[in-house]
C-alpha cells in the first residue's frame, strides 16, 4: 500500500510538471517495493514504467530505456514472452 501511494505522488508530480519530485517519489516507491513487496513484481514493474515515462517527460531517452527494459523484464516473469 506505501509502495503504490509512493507511485501515485510519483504519477502526480509528472503530470503536474514537477520532475525532480516525481522522480524522487517513484525512487523511493520502487525502493520500498523492492525490500518490502518484492514478491508483487506487477506492481514494481508499474512503478518502473511510471518512473521511465517521466525520463521520458525529460527527453532523458537512455534512462527511460533502461527502467522500461526493467519493467518489461518483470512482466515477462509473471506473464511470460508473447
């Protein structure tokens, strides 16, 4: 629950332009989801997402690569390669 309420702060300060706030919640969501939900891997797969669309909002192409790549490695976990 503290991991995703984390997230959401994330997803908010993104869309209401904030970057360096919304990435420093989408840190600490998938910081907290890592040592306490590790076994949701869905959900941490969200919060890499969510944190590479704001890379994106950045024009920071190479990070937001490199956390979609995370994200999609996790989904393929629970839902395997299609």
């Amino acid at each position: 629950m503290i991991g995703e309420l984390l997230n959401d702060l994330g997803v908010v300060y993104t869309n209401l332009g904030e970057f360096k706030e919304a990435l420093q919640y989408h840190s600490e969501s998938i910081a907290f989801k890592e040592r306490y939900n590790a076994e949701n891997l869905t959900t941490l797969a969200s919060s890499y997402a969510n944190k590479a669309a704001t890379f994106q909002y950045l024009a920071q192409v190479d990070s937001a690569i490199i956390f979609l790549n995370k994200a999609l490695e996790l989904r393929e976990k629970v839902f395997g390669k299609n």
